[in-house]
C-alpha cells in the first residue's frame, strides 16, 4: 500500500462539478492499493502517516504530525500509484489489487484515520476526481507499507 502525502493549506475533491470532500489545514493522502496488501497494511500505514512529523512546531521545525497540528485528512484513492514505470512509455497497472479489494481497503484505511478521532474527509472511489490543493512547502513524502 503506497500513501503519497502532502502538507495542505486547504484542498477539495470534486466529482461532476460536486464538491465530495473538503479541508483546510492538513493532509492529502493519495492512496494506492496493491495486490498483495490486506488489513494489516492499511492499517500500519495509516498509523504511520496520522503520526508522521511534518508539521511545523513553535520553532518553524518539522516536530508535529497532523493530529498534533489540529489538522484534517482528506483521502484520495489513486490507482496510478502503484503503476509500473520501470519501462517503457507507457504504465503497467499489473501491481494494483482488483478493484472490489482495492475499495475495501480504502474504506478501511479512512475508517482507521476516523478511529483516530481525526477529521477525515474522502473522494469518491474510482470516480473521475478534480483534485485541488495548496501544497504548503512544498511538503510531500511517499510512504509505503
């Protein structure tokens, strides 16, 4: 499971000019889901990112995670992340789960980060997604579980 996350000022998803999801300041989570991950990966890297450290503290040092910087997540499902690129001009999706597990383990990765009593905030899965931020920072990390 790969989680591309960005630091926000605010960002909103939009599906056929409706506004789905929404936050102010925060994370985006992009999600991809792969072949082989099951509960346990999602869940490891949704406790990885809720407590990865890339909010500023007092000192403008990157010490707080989101929860900490009373901060929102907004979850984005993004198949293309788990594409092979190795070679070629064109990507290979071989690597993503099928899509009835994919969704399952999206809806479980965004029920974990609820369960962590954060406000969370979701696209819509496998649909044709605008995707707008501000990226603060620039700040972005690829994590993998």
């Amino acid at each position: 499971m790969i989680a591309l996350i960005q630091r926000v000022a605010r960002a909103c998803v939009t599906v056929q000019q409706e506004t789905v999801g929404k936050i102010g300041p925060g994370l985006v989570i992009l999600l991809g889901v792969e072949k082989q991950d099951e509960e346990m990966n999602a869940a490891k890297l949704c406790e990885r990112v809720l407590a990865y450290r890339i909010f500023g503290d007092a000192q403008g040092k990157m010490n707080l995670d989101v929860r900490q910087s009373g901060g929102s997540v907004l979850v984005v499902s993004q198949f293309t992340l788990v594409a092979d690129t190795g070679k070629g001009l064109r990507p290979g999706f071989s690597r993503g789960a099928e899509p009835a597990k994919a969704e399952r383990l999206y809806h479980f990765f965004t029920d974990c980060c609820r369960q962590k009593s954060i406000e969370t905030q979701t696209g819509r899965f496998a649909a044709d997604m605008q995707v707008e931020l501000v990226n603060d920072g620039p700040t972005t990390f690829w994590l993998q579980s």
